[in-house]
C-alpha cells in the first residue's frame, strides 16, 4: 500500500471531525494499510485517516517499532479515570513541537477491528495518551487545543518559526 501525503497544520480537515465508518470492508483494510505505511515512515506512534487527509475513524498504534500495529475503526472513549498523567505529545501535521498534555490516566475505548467485531479495551500510561490523542483527532480536536492558551500560544509561534526555517533552507 502507499505511503501517503501528511496533511500540515493549519490544514482546516484536521479541525473537522471525521464521520463514522461507511466504507466496505475491503475499503476500511485498504484505507488502514495506507495509514501504517505511512505511520512507519514517518516514525509516529500513532496516525489517524484526517492526518492523510481522509474524514474516516481509523487509528493506527505502534508505539514500538518492533510491536505489531493496533488498528481501531470508529473508536470512542466509553470511561475515563479521575486520575490523571501528564505525557508529551506532538504530531506529524506540526513536527518539531512537542509539550506535555495532561489526560485521564486509564481510559477504555469501543471500537471495531479489521474484521468488524465489536471490541473493546482498557489502555493505562502512554497507550492511554495515545489513544486519546488520536480520537480527539477523529472529532477534530488537534492536541494543542489540550493547551492552557499561554502554552498553545508558544507552541503555534514555535512552529511558524520552525516553518520558516524549513522554508528559508528550501530556497
């Protein structure tokens, strides 16, 4: 499967949320592959179908490398714990910023598999994080709006700087 374009913010698909699942079976195995090719390329732990431009609920996680990939179709967060942790996130539409976000610490998730079953599962720590990340993604909320404004601030300037960099060596 390809390894498709990354959509950058402030790309304005990556604040709409992305409708529930309609496509066939073969489409959603299809849609899914592209999305881990590009997540290995790209080195991310985690990649939904917005971040490719596409308005459908997949996620991708690997948060190793060497792990195998977990694939969620239409993924929801169905509890949250009171206890919360503190981990750093980014994302590939706005690489070289990263900042802590503070999320519940165990959450479990409704989704369904490759194979349409209805599954769900209790994640804790960074899968936990992640998981939050990316379907906060699906519903169209990017992870600096998980910012007190004075941080999301500092992190939009940080990357308008490193965008211009980028582009000042392009030339």
């Amino acid at each position: 499967m390809p390894v498709r374009p990354l959509v950058f913010h402030p790309d304005p698909r990556l604040s709409r949320p992305a409708a529930p699942m309609t496509l066939s079976p073969e489409a959603v195995r299809a849609l899914a592959d592209d999305v881990l090719d590009t997540l290995g390329a790209v080195g991310a732990m985690g990649l939904t179908a917005p971040h490719l431009g596409v308005p459908e609920r997949i996620v991708v996680i690997r948060l190793q490398p060497d792990e195998p990939a977990a694939t969620y179709v239409d993924p929801v967060v169905v509890w949250a714990s009171d206890e919360r942790a503190a981990h750093p996130e980014g994302s590939v539409s706005m690489p070289g910023v990263i900042e802590p976000v503070e999320r519940p610490a165990r959450v479990r998730v409704r989704y369904r598999d490759l194979d349409g079953a209805e599954r769900e599962e209790e994640a804790e720590g960074l899968r936990a994080a992640c998981l939050q990340h990316e379907i906060d993604q699906l519903d169209g909320v990017f992870w600096t709006e998980r910012l007190t404004r004075l941080r999301r601030d500092k992190a939009l300037k940080r990357f308008a700087k490193l965008k211009g960099q980028a582009g000042r060596k392009g030339t």
